[in-house]
C-alpha cells in the first residue's frame, strides 16, 4: 500500500476513535463511526484476495446496517425529545435499539456472525485491528449510557457470547478464527458489568487488549496460520512457544496468571448485585473455551510432529526471537495478578 495512503487511513481510524471517546452528539459520534468502518475497508481489502474481498463486504454491510440503526433510533429520539446529547438519552426503546446495534458492531452475540469469516478473511496484524482497536468506539458509547442501558438484554447477550465463543471454537482449525471466537467469548465479559460496574468492563478490555497484542504478534512472527503450526513453533524457536503458552494459558483466565483478575472481579460484582444465577451460568460457559485453550497449549508443548527425513531441525537454521513488544506485554499478563486487591 502507498506510504501516503496508508498514513492517511491509519490517521483517520486513530482519530475517529478518539473523537468518539471525547463527543457527546449522536450525530458526531455516528460520523466517527462511519468514518472509522470507510477507513478499514481498504486495509481488510488490501491483499487482493478473493477472500478479503469477501471479508471487506461482509464488514462493510454488517458495521454500515449498526450504523443505520444507531441513527435512526437517535433521529426518532431527537424528533421526539430534541435532545442529541448521548449521556442522557433516557428513552428506553431507543437505548434498546441503540444497544443492539453496538452490539452487532463490537461482534456480541447473537450477532457474531461476520467476524469469524472476516478475520479468516484478512491478514494477522489487520485481524488483530479488528478484535482490539474497533471495539474501543461501540465500549465507549455503551460507557456514556450505562445508566440508561438495559440489563436483561447486556447479560442475555453476555451469557450467549460466552458459550458461543467457547462452543464456536471447538472446531476450529485456522488460529484466526479461534481468537475471533475468543473475541466473542470476552466482549461477553465485558457486557456483564458495563451497567453494574463500568470500571471493570474498562479493566477486563484492557486486559484482553494487552494479551491479544503479543499472541498476534508472536504468529506473525512465527507464520503461523493453523492449530497444526503451533505444533512446530519450538522448532524455530523455544522462547517463542514458551511465551506463547503462557500467554494462552493468561487469555483462559487460570490463576495466578493476570488473565484470571477480570473473570474474578466480574463474577464477585455480580454476586454483589445478586445476579449469582447468571455468574453460574457465564462460569459454566466458559469451560469450552477454556478447553480451546488447554488443546492450544497441548499441541503447543505435548506433541512432536512427524519426522519422515532426516533433515536438520529448523532452530539449528534460524532462530526467531519474540518482538519486544511481545515480551513486555506477555510478562505483565503473567505477573500482574497480585494487583488485583488494589483495584
């Protein structure tokens, strides 16, 4: 892509973002939405491939059909109100629709469907775009309106992420796909308490963001493409695999790992606010991802592919070394935990 092109797309992503972090008019924020999804069209397109041509459509309907509703159901509450303000925005219905609609574009389920497809669609690093920075615009407006927004339908689609991310990754061979699930599995997490307990909803992104970065990182580095590649990643290089485990290990939640501080967090909010059916219920959920996850690290560091020449092994050839970014980030999602009775 032209130098020039690509600073001016990328410049456009990061401001529409920030813009709508800071507005507080519907009409600007749909504008900062919409320029947003126009400036990630031709990054998802930009392989010339029949499938990212592919990916970039599905995308570009799914996030311009939650655009057009936002801004009906702001239109038909402007005309009844004549209030464009999002942080009091009280009318019910209109919070409901504006509700579903953020939720089709941060991929929650039952409206999940695209992303699995456009990320199996586009390159890693775009991918990985899509599953962190994108949702930060759709998080930020839900923030503004927690108190307006309904609860029954934020942990209905909280409880059905959680299991659809888990169950649609069981079989799933292609790594993109697998942590497009798990993308759905945690937005799940991050619904759960955006009316409860915003500040916690903030934290659980973070977290998330912080151990998807390295783990995309780690395979682009490392080309890996399929479940079947991780298998050889020690080949090419041990301190690779070893930090790619334990970073899957912090992206399932186990303790003492630093991805098990917001699932701790959220579930005792809940309890608090006497939601302790539906704790269960997202709890219970979550095992399917979290055998996703063991079988990763199973494969990762249990396995030995099949040998059938006697060839020299790929490390005594290269040696690939994590990105720095990758080490730093993976390190504080293995050591961060002891901060939680901080927070």
């Amino acid at each position: 892509m032209n130098p020039t092109s690509l600073m001016t797309i990328t410049t456009s992503i990061i401001t529409s973002t920030v813009l709508i972090t800071t507005t507080t008019h519907w009409l600007m924020a749909w504008v900062c939405l919409e320029i947003n999804t126009l400036s990630m069209v031709p990054i998802i397109s930009k392989s010339h491939h029949p499938r990212a041509t592919e990916a970039t459509t599905k995308y570009f309907l799914t996030q311009t059909l939650a655009s057009m509703t936002i801004l009906f159901a702001t239109t038909m509450n402007a005309l009844n109100t004549s209030n464009w303000e999002i942080t009091i925005t009280t009318d019910s219905t209109t919070m409901k629709i504006i509700t579903l609609a953020l939720m089709m574009k941060m991929a929650a389920a039952p409206f999940h469907f695209w992303l699995p497809e456009v990320a199996q669609g586009t390159t890693t690093l775009t991918t990985l775009v899509i599953l962190t920075w994108q949702k930060i615009g759709p998080l930020t407006i839900l923030m503004m309106n927690h108190n307006n927004t309904n609860l029954t339908i934020l942990i209905s689609s909280a409880i059905l992420s959680i299991l659809v991310g888990g169950a649609g990754g069981l079989n799933q061979t292609q790594m993109r796909k697998l942590m497009a699930f798990s993308s759905i599995t945690h937005t799940g997490w991050i619904l759960a308490t955006i009316t409860l307990a915003p500040n916690i909803s903030t934290l659980t992104f973070l977290i998330y963001t912080m151990t998807t970065i390295p783990i995309f990182l780690m395979l682009n580095t490392s080309s890996t493409t399929t479940i079947k590649d991780m298998g050889t990643m020690w080949t090419a290089s041990p301190c690779l695999m070893l930090t790619m485990l334990l970073t899957t290990l912090s992206l399932a939640g186990l303790p003492p790992l630093t991805g098990f501080m917001p699932k701790w967090l959220i579930l005792n909010k809940m309890t608090a606010f006497n939601l302790t059916t539906e704790a269960t219920l997202m709890a219970m959920s979550s095992l399917p991802s979290l055998y996703v996850y063991i079988r990763l690290t199973y494969i990762m560091t249990m396995t030995m592919p099949p040998h059938t020449s006697t060839t020299q092994m790929k490390w005594r050839l290269s040696h690939k070394k994590p990105p720095l970014l990758s080490t730093t980030l993976a390190t504080m999602m293995l050591l961060l935990l002891p901060l939680s009775p901080n927070i």
